[in-house]
C-alpha cells in the first residue's frame, strides 16, 4: 500500500516538473516574437510620422 502511495506522488511529481518545463520552454521561445513585433510596431508608426512630414 505505501508502495502505491509512493508510486503515485512520484508520478505526480514527474508530471508537474515536466509541466513546468514546458511552460518555462513555450516562453522562452515566444519571448523573442512579442519583443520582435513590438520593434515592427515600433517602425510602423515611425513610418507612418515620416510619410505624414513629406
């Protein structure tokens, strides 16, 4: 019984860690597009002053 017991928080356990190093691999790997597209906004809208100056 206490086997089992065992058996079952380390399944547990094994399951969160890899739940946590997905989550911590998805943003390390979305992390560079947000800060990627906030350059393109970034410029967009300084083309956008430049057009509207000629």
């Amino acid at each position: 019984m206490d086997l089992v017991i065992f058996g079952v928080v380390a399944v547990v356990g094994g399951v969160v860690a890899l739940l946590g190093f997905l989550i911590i691999l998805g943003r390390k790997v979305t992390e560079p597009n947000k800060e990627l597209q906030q350059k393109v906004e970034s410029l967009e809208d300084e083309m956008k002053r430049l057009k509207e100056k000629s």
